[in-house]
C-alpha cells in the first residue's frame, strides 16, 4: 500500500542518491558551498568512531571471522553482500555476473582496499592510441585538478615516479615493505617487473587543515574501517563533515525507487521506501544527483519511466544499462618456504597496499590490448577463521624442500608444530586488468522479477572475450613462473583454458563500471561529459555510471574527481540559472 | 510537511515518534552525533539487528548430542592435543566452536554428523568397540589410516573426507582461541609504528642492500 504525500512544502536544493564514494563526494562539495541537500541512503546509518568492529580478537566471534554473515568476514565493514536477502537479480543462461552491494552509510568504501589510482592520460583516450575501446570526452589533463584537489582533501600515500600513464600525485608518505614484499621485489625486478610503492587512501600523516582525521596507528585493519578515520571512507570523511555544516540531512534506510519528473520531462525529485514503516514517499529538488553504485542507478533510471521518458530516463539513446563493464582478475596464492619459522613482530603495518606493481609490458609483442597491475598479499596477519586450511594438503610438498620425505596430512603435536612453522609464509599475487566495456555486456530490467518492495530488479549478460581470457592467461603464467622461480609450494592450481585460465568471474572484482556512460554524442552516450543527462538538464549521475572504459586501475579515486568535478559544475550552472 | 505525515505512518504502526528518533531534520547547529534516525534498523555494538537475531536462533538449540561431542572432544584433541607449552583443542573449546559453526554453515551438519557416524563403525568393524571405547592405539591406529588423504583408500573415502573436515574446523577454532594465537606468536592487533622490517631480520635473509 503505497502512502504517496504531494505537495510536500519542503523543497530541497539538491537531492543525492547514496553515500558511498560518489555521493559523499558531492554531499561534500554542495553541502560546503551552502546548498541544502538531502542525501538518500538505502541503508542504515554507520559512523565507523562507534559501528566499526576495529581491534576485536578472532574469538570475539562466535563463528571467529568466517564470512556467514557478512561476505569478507564478521568483523568487515560491508554490509550487504553479493546476494540480499529480498533484493535479488539475475543472469541469462550463459552469464554470471555477481553484483556486491553495500547497504550502509558509505556504502562500499568503508571496506574497499583504498587503493586510489589515478586513470592515465591512454586510459581516457585508449582508443586513439590502440583502436581497441571507445575514447572518453575528456582527457586526462581536464581531470587532474580534480585529482589533485581530491589527493589533498582526503590524503593518499604514494610515490611520485614519473610514469607516463600511472600519473603521480600530492602523496603522504608510502608504509614500508614488509619481509615477504621485499622478497617478492627482488624476484620481480629479476624479471623486468617493476615494484613500487603502493597508492593507498590511509593518512600516514596528519592531513592538513583537517583535525576531524585521525592519523593510522597500523593495526592493518582497514577493510573493518577505521574508528579513528584515518583511511578513506566516504562516511567518515565526507559524509559525516558534511552533515557537520548544516546543510546536509541524511535519510537512512530509505530506498530509492524512481526519479519523478514533471510535465516538461526535468527532474523533480525521487520516491522511496521508508524500510522503517515501508511506506513510499517523495522528495523534491531542483536538481537530482544519482550515486546509487553503477548498476543500482542504470536500474533506477530504467524504472523511471514517465511519457515524456518511455525508455526510462535518460535513456533515449537505449545505452543505459549497456558497456557494463568490470575489472579482470586472477589470483595465485603459495607458501614461501624460506619464511618458514620466522622471527615474530608485529608486521600488521597498513590495511592497504605496500607496495604494487603497474603495468609494464609493451603491447605489441603481446596478443591482448594493455594489461594490470599486480597486487602483493600475504604476512603474519591475525589468524581468522580457515586458517592455514590447506595445510596439511602441502606439508608434504614443504617437507621435500627441507629434503624430508613426508606425507601430505596428520594430525597431533607434528601437525600443531606445522600450523606454527609455517605462520607468515603464506603469500599472493593478484592481477586486477583492462575488460573491455562492450554493447553486449549489459545489465536491463528483469520483466519477470521484483523485490520485496515491489521494485523490478536488474537482469544481466556479460560475457568475457578473447581479450580479457588471453590477459588471464598471461597473469597466471606470469605468477606461476614469479613463485616457481623463488621456489614457492603453489597452492594454487593451474587453471586451463575450459575455465578461463583462473579469471574471475565478471563483477567479482567489483570494479563494475559504465552503464550510463558519458559522451559528446547523444545518440551513443546518456551524460554529457559532466555527468549531465543528455535529456534532461538537472540530472547528474556521479557513482562509475557515467565511465566509457576504465583502464587497470581501480575506479574509486576517479569516482571522486570526477562527482567532484560534476559538483562543482553544478554550482556553476545554477548560479548561471541554466539548470 | 512529509515529516509530519511520516510521524502519522510512524503513529499508525505503533511506534512512538520518540523512539524513532526522528531528529534527522535540518539542523544547522546540531552536531553530528545527533544525527541517528532509526527504528529496529540500528546497530548495536557494531551489529545489524538481523545479525543478531541469528546469533540468538543460532543459541537456542544444540546441534550435537552428548555421545557425539564426546567423540568430537577425543578427535579434536587427537588433532591438537597439549604439550609442554600449549594447551589442547578441548581446553580452548574448540568443539563449542565447532557446534557454534555447523548450526552457522548448515551443510556442514550433514557431512559432520555422518563422520561421526563412520567412525563409530569403523571402530566397531575393527575393533568390536565405538570410539570412546577403545585404546590409544587403537585409536591412532584409525586415524593413520584417514589423515593421509593421497593414500587414496576408496573404502575409506567417507572417513578421510569427515577427517580433512574436522581437521580444518579444529585448526580454525584452536588458532583462533587467545591460547591459539599466543602459540603462534602473533603480536600485533595493537596500536604500532610500522618502520619498516628490522635489520637484524634483513641481514638474516640477506636482504641489507635493502636497509633504507
Ligand atoms: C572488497 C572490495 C574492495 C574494493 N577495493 C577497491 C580498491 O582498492 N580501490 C578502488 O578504487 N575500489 C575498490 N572497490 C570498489 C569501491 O568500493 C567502489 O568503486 C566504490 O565504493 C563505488 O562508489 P559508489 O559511490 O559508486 O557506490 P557505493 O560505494 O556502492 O555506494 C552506493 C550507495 O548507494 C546506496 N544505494 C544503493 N541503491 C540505493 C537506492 N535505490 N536508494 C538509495 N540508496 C541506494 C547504497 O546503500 C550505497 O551506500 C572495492 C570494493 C569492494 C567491495
Ligand atoms: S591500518 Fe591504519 S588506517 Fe587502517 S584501520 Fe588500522 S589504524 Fe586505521
């Protein structure tokens, strides 16, 4: 039973569909210059000072840190998951796409792995150099400022190395490598791969003229989201301040399920669910700003459907949903042998990267456009639950390099000396790479399909191709080599072709990008290349929507420059009066 | 004004606009700590309410009978079991953890409870007596011959899948016991300053061209 309310008195400036990266970012800019601004956030309110599960001990958890409940273990800060109860979607027959989802204030950054890396001059304008994918409208040189201003008003470590297309920044200072990076640095460099320090969103040092943040104090814990603010997420760094101004109220646990619009087709405002009462509402603007994550606002486009709009909005083009696109990846884990009873100290260091390696192949010696970047795990972390669970299926294999003959398995005090021995010597490389954005990976509306309020849910296809599987290929040959070469026990099995060699499934990487693209062209785009809806003016998106073709790098630094950017936009053309 | 009608809604499902907290209104002065808005929805000590929920439904029966934990506690300490300097499964409570998980992860119940089963035979096959009711040796005797999974015994496939099971759940719940961890060794979880790997550490693994 909906429970519509017209005629609400109460106009806002500006309303902003969800508070993780995009929509704190604008929450941030708006709510600063003076505007009044109501945020909607589909889940509940999360201040990581007092909801964050930071320091708590393994035992502290009934199920001690297994994922059951929440999908990257139960201290995590995500709430959500790749499946929600009552809001589900689906796939065609020959796709798997797997969708994450964070319901909470700040949505996904309060865990993400902060690392913030800037797109490259070719990955704005990939296909001039290559032919390979689309071109953004904009290059890298419009975005920078906005990088630039974003380095300093939310703090990013790193080193300036002069790369041509992992362009540097205004970095704090990197953490320094642990043990087995060291290890795995000096066998790359052995094979031309270069290592550097990682660019991760955690303040190292004090941020200036910001005294709400505090600095880390390395308990390598970020993914649970730091109680004293130290790293970036969107809640404690931009929304929270941002509320502090006054202008900025936020509605928690409020879902939204279409943008209105009024007879001349501009936006007016949006409906939702209150889930406290699950009564429907509506909530006007003068301008709407939809950061809901990628596919969460192609879907709410498409569910907006008015005459003025029959496709949904914004979408007389037909590509919202359309250029879905993620990031590659593959993962190969092994033991390090030679870190075996290892000296003890506290290593927790940053929960972010120490150090990474960007892309550093030449194309045209190999048979798949661009590349990835490497990412290095592995250390004396907290032991949680799983540990060390594959064990004793290698301990045979770990006897032969101390020259013993042993079988895999046991169990008593040899075992328990096992588990012991080898505490630390766990390491994995991590391939994160281009997939290209393509017409035929897509998300739509499932005509069959709502969720428990009723609201049509998304249906996807997405498939990899040739391109993407021959890089997968190349990210485990490489790491296989990288390992056997150091004379690592992997761990990993070596995947053949039937399964992609290794790739992760598409969205498992949860990088999903591009389904409201930007462009010069309203035939072929829905945003201009401020964000701005092509058919109606006082729209915005600002979450990875708008992205024509992410490159290796990780989206979230350039989701922020870029609703910075929109938000000031904004600001600019209302006092022009053209919105 | 569609606050004053959500205070109505609020009224006519029986929640008081008090204990809602509506006070997510403009508020120019308020600082942020006032700013909650939340009925059955909040967080308490970082949990949402349907987490805790399910660790209460989780609590309110037993999976295993007392015969069953009997054998758990013998096998649990058979993996693990005490030495000079440690203590074993049981006393760090490892099979509480182990009921605590296989009511968490349901299709772990099955494979657990049949396990339990197998071996209670397999002992009487062998040894005319269940589990509990045979020698050391008899018991280490079993355990040789379903701990070493490349053996490849197909008779005895059930038991070395039950086994590499347990195994993995006592080595999660021991390792994850504050007895655990200090047997490991792990130090940190703790307030730190990372500077970098020690040198002594460096020189051993003579990586001291590396000292910056
Ligand atoms: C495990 C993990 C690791 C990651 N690591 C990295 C990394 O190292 N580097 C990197 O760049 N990126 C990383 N990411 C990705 C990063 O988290 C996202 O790119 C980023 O959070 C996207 O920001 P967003 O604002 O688009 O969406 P989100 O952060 O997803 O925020 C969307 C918000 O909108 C709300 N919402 C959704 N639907 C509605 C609705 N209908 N009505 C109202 N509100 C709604 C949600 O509740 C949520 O709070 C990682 C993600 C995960 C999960
Ligand atoms: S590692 Fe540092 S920034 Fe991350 S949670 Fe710990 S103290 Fe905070």
């Amino acid at each position: 039973m909906a429970f519509n309310i017209n005629g609400a008195k109460e106009k806002y400036d500006v309303i902003i569909v969800g508070s993780g990266a995009g929509g704190g970012m604008s929450g941030y800019v708006l709510a600063h210059a003076g505007l009044k601004v109501l945020m909607l956030e589909s889940g509940p309110f999360f201040d990581p000072a007092k909801d964050s599960l930071q320091l708590r001990w393994p035992w502290e958890s009934p199920r001690r840190g297994a994922s059951t409940n929440r999908a990257f273990g139960d201290f995590d800060g995500a709430f959500g998951g790749w499946e929600i109860e009552g809001e589900p979607y689906t796939n065609t027959e020959d796709s798997e796409f797997r969708w994450f989802r964070s319901r909470m204030l700040g949505g996904r950054t309060n865990h993400w792995g902060r690392i913030s890396l800037r797109f490259g001059p070719k990955d704005f304008k990939g296909g001039s150099f290559d032919g390979a994918t689309d071109d953004w409208p904009i290059t890298y040189d419009e975005v920078k400022p906005y990088y630039d201003k974003v380095d300093v008003l939310l703090g990013v470590y790193g080193t300036n190395e002069g790369l041509e297309n992992d362009p540097d920044g205004i970095f704090l200072k990197p953490p320094k490598p642990r043990l087995h990076e060291l290890m795995l640095t000096e066998e790359a460099k052995k094979k031309g791969i270069p290592v550097i320090a990682g660019r991760c969103s955690v303040l190292t040092q004090p941020l200036k003229n910001n005294s709400q943040r505090g600095i880390c104090f390395n308990c390598g814990q970020c993914g649970r989201s730091c109680k004293a603010y130290a790293d970036f997420s969107s809640s404690s760094a931009l929304v929270i301040p941002a509320i502090r101004t006054g202008n900025l109220e936020v509605l928690p646990n409020s879902l939204v399920r279409e943008v209105l619009v009024d007879g001349g087709g501009l936006a007016k405002g949006v409906s939702y669910i209150n889930k406290e009462d699950m009564q429907e509402y509506q909530v006007y603007g003068e301008q709407v700003i939809l950061a809901a994550s990628a596919c969460e606002s192609a879907r709410i486009l498409l569910n907006s459907k008015s005459r003025q709009h029959p496709q949904g909005l914004a979408n007389s083009s037909g590509v919202v949903g359309k250029y879905l696109h993620d990031s590659t990846g593959v993962s190969v884990s092994a033991y390090l042998p030679q870190l075996k009873d290892r000296k003890r100290y506290n290593e927790d260091g940053v929960g972010a990267l120490h150090i990474y390696s960007p892309w550093w192949l030449d194309n045209s010696k190999l048979d798949f456009p661009r590349g990835y970047h490497i990412e290095y795990g592995g250390g004396m972390n907290m032991p949680s639950y799983g540990y060390l669970s594959d064990l004793p299926r290698f301990n045979g294999a770990l006897a032969k390099v101390d020259g013993t003959v042993k079988k895999s398995g046991g169990y008593g005090r040899s075992l328990k000396e096992e588990y012991r021995s080898y505490f630390g010597t766990k390491v994995v490389l991590a391939g994160r790479g281009l997939a290209m954005a393509r017409k035929d990976n897509y998300c739509e509306i499932d005509p069959n399909t709502v969720d428990r309020y009723g609201i049509p849910v998304l249906k996807f296809h997405y498939k990899w191709h040739d391109a993407e599987i021959k890089q997968g290929k190349h990210m485990q040959d490489t790491f296989h080599d990288l390992f056997t070469d150091m004379g690592a026990v992997i761990t990993s099995e070596y995947v053949g072709i039937e399964r992609n060699y290794g790739l992760k499934k598409p969205g498992e990487i949860i990088h999903e990008v591009g389904t409201v693209r930007m462009g010069d062209d309203p035939k072929t785009s829905a945003l201009n290349k401020w964000c701005q809806a092509h058919d109606c003016r006082n729209l915005f998106v600002v979450d990875g929507a708008p992205f024509v073709q992410q490159g290796d790098k990780n989206p979230t630094w350039t989701i922020l420059a870029l609703s910075m950017r929109t938000s000031e936009y904004i600001l600019e053309q209302r006092k022009k009066h053209n919105l | 004004m569609y606050k004053m009608k959500r205070r109505d809604a609020l009224k006519a499902i029986g929640v008081s606009v008090m204990a809602s907290g509506l006070l997510f209104h403009r508020c120019s002065s308020e600082k942020a700590n006032r700013v909650v808005s939340r009925i059955n929805l909040d967080l308490k000590d970082g949990r949402e309410l349907w987490e805790r929920e399910r660790f209460e439904e989780l609590n309110s029966y037993t999976f295993f009978d007392q015969h069953e934990k009997e054998t758990l506690v013998e096998l649990v300490d058979l993996i693990l079991p005490a030495d000079e300097h440690s203590l074993s499964a049981s006393e760090v409570e490892v099979p509480d953890f182990i009921e605590f998980i296989v009511k968490d992860q349901p299709e772990l119940q099955q494979p657990m409870r049949e396990g339990l089963k197998w071996i209670d035979d397999y002992a009487k096959q062998q040894f005319q007596a269940i589990f509990v009711g045979i020698t050391i040796g008899q018991k280490t005797h079993i355990l040789d011959r379903i701990a070493y999974p490349e053996q490849e015994r197909s008779e005895l496939q059930l038991g070395i899948s039950f086994f590499t099971l347990l195994r993995e759940l006592t080595a999660s719940g021991y390792f994850t016991s504050k007895a655990g961890i200090d047997y490991l060794g792990y130090v940190g979880n703790r307030p730190n300053v990372w500077e970098g790997v020690p040198t002594e550490i460096l020189r051993q693994f003579q990586l001291t061209h590396l000292i910056t």
